[in-house]
C-alpha cells in the first residue's frame, strides 16, 4: 500500500499538475481532510477521490452520508462547533475567570499577553479538553514582538 504522501502526490499530480511538500504527516492529513471537507458529493467521474476512497472507504463513507442533503452543511456545522468550544466556552470562561487580562481571538488562535501567556495557555488546555470529553489539544506558542 502506498503511504499518505504517495497517494497525495497522485491526487494532486493528476488533476493539478502542482507539487505540495508538507512538514509531518499530520500537516498532509489535516490539508486531504479539508479538502474533502469541502468537496461536493458529486464523485461519480471524480478519479482523484475515487483514488482516495479505495483507501478510505470508511472515511468516505461517513463524508457522503454527512454531506448527503447539501455538501456545503458540514464545514459549516464544523466551524459553528469550533465557535461554540473556542469563542462560547473556553475564551467566555476565560474571560470570566481572568475579567483584568486582554485576551483576543484571530481564526483559531487564542491571543494574549506575554506575562499571562502561562496562566491562559494552562487554562485553554484545561478547557478544551473538559469540552471536547478528553482529548488533549495540541497548541503552539507564537511569539509576537514589535
């Protein structure tokens, strides 16, 4: 069986003619599964997801019967998902806890300042994994400077 970068590159090869290079595998992953996301139902003639689905009929399977009534529900169900975690339940909780800290949300980065980076960056652990039944977020930290 061919690896998941093998299989992007014939995706991509086949239909784009454009060569994606990615850092970890869980960067390829997170790029197919969005692009599927956000793809239509309309597969039939569709040789790249067909290629893809020989590998992950299961995955497939649960896409096409999530996106049965109108593809374009699902990404939107999804990103109302992550606004209710991030924006209603972690940050207003946050916020509620910590009224004095400035805390500021930019798509899915949660913003705050240097000497409350720890305190808020124990918390949001804390929060999103409360919320999402035990699974354990995986987070960066990105330094800003003037």
């Amino acid at each position: 069986m061919e690896s998941i970068h093998d299989i992007f590159m014939i995706l991509t090869l086949k239909k784009y003619r454009a060569i994606f290079y990615f850092d970890t595998p869980r960067d390829l992953l997170k790029r197919l599964i969005l692009f599927f996301l956000y793809k239509s139902n309309n597969t039939e003639n569709d040789k790249e997801y067909n290629e893809f689905k020989k590998h992950f009929p299961q995955f497939c399977k649960l896409l096409e019967l999530l996106k049965e009534d109108d593809y374009k529900k699902l990404p939107k169900v999804l990103q109302h998902m992550e606004a209710d975690c991030v924006l209603d339940y972690t940050c207003k909780t946050i916020s509620e806890e910590f009224p004095n800290t400035p805390l500021f949300t930019i798509h899915d980065s949660i913003i705050t300042i240097n000497s409350e980076y720890d305190t808020i960056e124990n918390r949001v652990k804390t929060l999103l994994t409360e919320y999402c039944n035990g699974i354990k977020p995986n987070l960066k930290k990105e330094i800003w400077s003037e």
